[in-house]
C-alpha cells in the first residue's frame, strides 16, 4: 500500500479510545503514540523493543513536522490563549 492511496490518522499519547474508533472506521490506517510511561518500559537491549522505540521516534518527528505550519497559522491570525 502506498502512502498516496492509503488513509492514516496518526494520533497523540493522550488519545485513549483506540478500540471504539478503530471498530466504528475500519478501513482507516491508525497510529496511535505510546504513552511515555509504556515507552520508558521498553528494554532497549532488545530487538522488537528497539524496533518500537524507532518507530515511535518517527511517529514524534512527523507529528512535530505537520504540528509546526498550523501554529503558525494559528499565531498569524492571533488564536492564542488569553488571560
């Protein structure tokens, strides 16, 4: 499956409904983000730990590449938190 004909949602740690979501769109690619505490148990010393922790710091870099331009956007046109 190529990246352009495939459907992916990549979403963050704190997203914690992953089964209910994924049944009701079944044809979707998920990515769902470990939470940091599952990702500092991984054992690095081993293969499928390191290979998980490798993917999870490429799920981090695209978030954080597609996450950059809309806050941007967002401070342009002043959507900023006020108090």
């Amino acid at each position: 499956m190529s990246l352009l004909s495939s459907k992916m949602i990549m979403k963050g740690r704190g997203f914690t409904m992953h089964e209910e979501i994924q049944a009701r769109h079944p044809g979707l690619d998920w990515q769902f983000s470990l939470m940091p505490g599952k990702r500092r148990a991984l054992k690095k010393s081993e293969v499928v730990d390191d290979q998980i922790d490798r993917l999870e710091m490429i799920k981090a870099s695209i978030w954080a590449k597609v996450e950059h331009p809309f806050r941007v956007f967002k401070y342009q046109f002043n959507y900023r938190k006020t108090r």
